[in-house]
C-alpha cells in the first residue's frame, strides 16, 4: 500500500504542473456547461418539473457533469495503449507492483486533482452565477462514496477498454467508439430520467450509468432509501465485474505479448 500511496502522490505533483491546461479545462467546461443549462431551461419551457427533476436540478445536473468530465476522464484515456505501443509496457510488467494497481494508483493521482482544482472549482462559480440545488446531511455522505465508487468504476472500464491495445493495432479507434458510447449511455448528454423507460433499461445493463448517472442523482436526492443503496450496490458490483474482466483479459494479453516477443 505504501508503494501504491507514493505512486498515487507522485501523480498528483505531475499533475499539478500543467496549471495551463487545468485552468483551460476550467474554461472549457464553464462554457458548455453555462450552454447546455440554457438549452435545457429552455426545453423546459413552462413546466417546472420532469422525470422528479426540478427546473433547478436540471441546472445543476449541466453543472456537475460538466464538473466531473476530467474527474471520470469521460472523453478519452488512452495511456496504457499508448504503452504498448510505445514498448514501455515491457517495464511497466516489470515492476515490483500489479499492473492494474499501478495504472489505478496513477489515475486516482490526477482524480483527485481533476476533482479539486476542476470540479470543486466549477461547482463553486455555478453557486456563485447560478440558483442550484446542493446536498444536505446525509447526502453528502452518500456523495462521496458514490463519486468514489463512480470513479473506481470508470477506471476499471477504461483499463479493461484499453488492454485491447495488445490484440489491435487500432486500439484508439476502438477505445473512441466505446468513449462515443458511454456519453449517450451515462447520462452525461441527458438525464437517462429523460429518455423513453426501455432504453434506459439498455443503459442499466451497462457499466455506464453507474459513473455518471448515479453520482447525479445522488447529488439531487432523487435516489433515496432502498433506491440510493441499490445504486450503490449496482457501483460496486459493475466495479467487481469490471476489475475481474480486466484481470482475465491482462492475463491473456501479457501471454501473447510474450509469445509475440513484446
């Protein structure tokens, strides 16, 4: 563990030294995010409420996902392919640490940063320009364990995702397919609330919702009681199921590696 904190700490110090790119991110993510609240005040129209999401939480959902795109890496992550073709992978398995904890202590490592000097900072100036919804008591609680959960989730996919690496020499064009995907099937375009009850049903047989979906609806109080702990329980189980592919696919990968004299 001592190895995996240390890892995850020199990340965090890498990731503190692109400011520029951090406080561009910033930028970008403000804009759209003020952009798509306006689009959907006004698809709104009259009413105040749809799906049990009020006009307010509507706003704040633009706001927090918008918020954590860096957090969960919602568009792209492609280092561990880009390791393996680069040959670096060779140093990676040879180091005194498992391969997916030594890619998952580097990615909590700019998680974090993404969060704190991305998220929070976004979420702050919408409270600042804007009438948003903010949880209370409990909420917060739950919060934090989902956006945990959420991103441990979001990891495991995006490690399984890009071990394809050692199959495809177009393994990027297969990983933007997927990141294509997850933005309709996460809820990060719209609400899954807001889209007709089967497909949200395909959405929930995918590890998707559980990223950025759930920590929505967590955050607005619209999962509650056995709701809120079947959200939960749905992050960890995806997480196991995930983590568990990842390790049998890493298995096979490295054997052909070796084999092909990687």
């Amino acid at each position: 563990m001592r190895l995996f904190f240390e890892l995850c700490k020199r990340s965090i110090q890498r990731q503190l030294t692109y400011r520029a790119a951090i406080v561009a991110g910033l930028l970008t993510n403000f804009f759209f995010g003020i952009l798509r609240a306006a689009i959907l005040t006004a698809l709104y129209g009259p009413r105040t409420e749809v799906a049990g999401i009020s006009i307010q939480g509507a706003v704040t959902y633009t706001g927090l996902s918008q918020a954590i795109i860096g957090f969960l890496s919602l568009f792209s992550w492609y280092q561990i392919i880009n390791s393996v073709y680069t040959g670096d992978v060779a140093s990676d398995l040879l180091k005194p640490m498992n391969y997916f904890s030594l890619w998952m202590a580097q990615d909590l490592g700019r998680a974090v940063v993404d969060l704190f000097l991305r998220g929070f900072t976004l979420m702050l100036a919408y409270a600042l320009l804007m009438n948003i919804s903010t949880p209370t008591g409990w909420q917060w609680a739950a919060l934090v364990i989902s956006l945990f959960l959420a991103w441990l989730v979001s990891f495991s996919w995006r490690f399984l995702v890009n071990l394809v690496s050692f199959w495809s020499p177009n393994a990027i064009g297969i990983g933007r397919l997927f990141f294509l995907l997850s933005w309709f099937m996460s809820g990060f375009l719209m609400p899954l609330r807001f889209f007709p009850e089967w497909v949200s049903h395909i959405c929930y047989l995918t590890p998707f919702p559980y990223t950025v979906n759930t920590v929505i609806e967590v955050y607005l109080g619209v999962v509650k009681g056995p709701a809120l702990i079947q959200a939960l329980l749905g992050q960890i189980l995806w997480a196991g199921i995930l983590i568990l592919a990842g390790q049998i696919a890493l298995k096979a990968g490295v054997r052909r590696l070796v084999i092909l004299g990687g």
